[in-house]
C-alpha cells in the first residue's frame, strides 16, 4: 500500500495557533505533512506522547514535531507543548489525513476499476473507482467493494461482504456473509465532558489465503494498517480493532474480540470467547483456551486460561482447588464443633 503523503500541509507556527500549544525546540516554519506514531515519525511528520509507556521512543523519534504535555520531558526533542496532545493528535488527522469524497457511480463497477481475466460478478454487487481485480476473483450478489481497493487472485467475497476504501487481499482470500473489512476504529478522546471522534485515516492489508468468517469485523488503522497475515483463519463473528497486527497461520475463533494495537505472532490459536486488551504481544504459538482474558502480554508458546489469564495448569489447579471448597468448609465446620 502507497502512504506517500500529497494531502494538505501545515506549518508548525498554524498548528500551534489551531491547538493553542506553545513550540519548544521547534522552527515555526517547519512544513508538517502527515501524522505519524512515534516510531514511524519523520522529518515531515506529527506525532504525539499521551503515555509515558513510550517515552523512550518518543525520546528516539525523528518527528518534525511531538505534541506533548506539560509534564514532559523529552529533552531536544521538538515539542508542542499542549493541555491535551491526544485531542490534538486527533484534530491533527483530520486537517493532514481527511477523508475522501465517495466517488459513487451509476454503473455497478466504476469505468476507472481494473478487472482480472475471469472475474465473475454478480447481480448486485458493485466495484469502486480504481480498485483492481486479479484473475478469477468472484463477488457473490450485495458485496460491495469501495475505492482504491486490491484484490488479489482467485478471491471469493459471499454475500453481503464489504470492503471499505484502500483495502488490500492478498490471493485466494475467502470473506463469508455480511463481514466488513475497513470500517472506522473505535477511536475517542474525552474534551470538556464529551467523546471526541479521533479520524481513522489507515486500511487493512489482508494476506495469501486467509480465511474470514460471517459478521467478522475488521477495523482501518488509525494511522497504517491493520495486518492479517498469510494462512491465517478467522471464524464468525469477531472482532479485529484498529492496528491489530495478526502473523501467519493464527486461528482466531468465534466471538473473539482483538482490542487495538495488539499484535500476534505466528500460529497463534485464540479459543471462542478470548478477549484481549489493547496494546499487548501475544507470542508465536501461544494458545488462550475459550473464555480467556488476556490482559498482559503472553510468552511464546505457552498456554493460557481464566479471567484474567495466568498459566494453563495454574488455572486448572484453581478450578480444582474451588470444587473442593465445599468439603473442607464442610469440616471445618465439624473441626469448630468438636473444639
């Protein structure tokens, strides 16, 4: 996928005056064109610090400028100093990344869409402005595909599948019934008592041979992908948050919920009902039974269970202690009465 940046620009010395921040280290002349995390961040990029879990990498970063609190310190580091950096981090997207048009037609595939040799389409399906088709691709009756997407060979889309803007499948991917790819993460930010919407300007990157399945939801980054990679299959009706990063070969099953930015290795099994929380490392080959809760990073190939998640076999010594709990207060109760 393309992110080079040929959207609006803006200077430091505006974005300071729209924010109300204050510049520390940073020429007011400077051109900002995108926005970045601050790993990614260069020269000509925004960025932000609302959590001091990465102070360290905003420490590192080559933003051409940090939005930042009071109670930061990142030394040289070019800062704009603001009450709430996340709130601004948010409007920034929205002037630096806004959102498209729709660029509707009143035929079923756009005339600017590319289509593969042997593409079927069906009745009621429709094909946005310069998405491409490989070969053999098949949408069933009611998918619609947005603008700007790619599909790779040998895709099956079944009913009802939707695809927003600058999506991308790799080869014989399958999405079944009425799963969305691409829709908004669930991203706010709380200003003066109210749920502020932060803008989702990214896209989800499919790979080679994954499998997705009915109602699953699949969430566009904030900013960058959200990644599913080669092999992997995902069951009916879960939930993939924005910036998930998912390796080869996992098996998500059904009603699992992914919170943002968690990021999977490969041949990873998350059970029926596994919830994670957000911005965790779940290790290659780790296994969550059903009706996990994973709220800590977990360790490549261990096994996991309960609520909140600890190791398989202490959590089994848990529930084997707990039934037994009835009998010992049992005679515990005769110990006191004899005495």
């Amino acid at each position: 996928m393309n992110t080079t940046c040929t959207g609006p620009t803006l200077t430091c010395a505006e974005l300071a005056r729209r924010l109300g921040g204050t510049l520390r280290n940073c020429p007011g002349e400077r051109i900002i064109r995108q926005v970045r995390p601050v790993e990614e961040a260069e020269a000509d990029a925004l960025s932000f610090l609302a959590n001091s879990k990465y102070h360290a990498r905003a420490l590192e970063s080559q933003a051409g400028v940090i939005l930042v609190d009071a109670r930061a310190d990142l030394g040289d580091r070019p800062q704009m100093v603001l009450a709430n950096p996340y709130w601004g981090f948010a409007q920034a997207i929205g002037w630096l990344h806004p959102e498209p048009e729709p660029e509707w037609s009143d035929q079923p595939v756009h005339p600017s869409a590319r289509i593969g040799a042997g593409c079927r389409i069906a009745p009621g399906a429709s094909v946005g402005a310069r998405t491409v088709l490989g070969a053999g691709v098949r949408l069933h009756p009611g998918v619609h595909i947005a603008e700007d997407c790619v599909l790779g060979d040998g895709c099956e889309l079944y009913p009802g599948v939707v695809l927003y803007r600058r999506t991308t499948l790799g080869c014989r991917v399958r999405i079944h019934g009425n799963a969305v790819l691409g829709s908004d993460g669930y991203g706010y930010v709380p200003v003066a008592g109210r749920h502020e919407k932060i803008p989702q300007s990214g896209w989800v990157e499919v790979g080679d041979d994954v499998e997705i399945g009915a109602c699953t939801t699949v969430d566009r980054g904030v900013l960058g992908p959200t990644r599913i990679q080669a092999g992997t299959k995902i069951d009916n009706q879960c939930q993939i948050a924005h910036n998930v990063q998912i390796g080869e070969h996992c098996l998500i099953v059904s009603q699992t919920g992914i919170s943002g930015s968690t990021t999977l290795g490969h041949h990873v099994t998350l059970a029926g009902k596994v919830g994670t929380a957000g911005h965790i490392h779940i290790g290659s080959g780790a296994v969550a039974t059903g009706n996990t809760m994973l709220g800590k990073d977990v360790p490549e190939g261990s096994m996991v269970s309960g609520y909140l998640a600890r190791p398989h076999r202490q959590w089994l010594e848990c529930q084997a202690a707990l039934n037994r709990l009835p009998a010992l207060l049992k005679a515990l109760k005769a110990r006191t009465r004899e005495d």
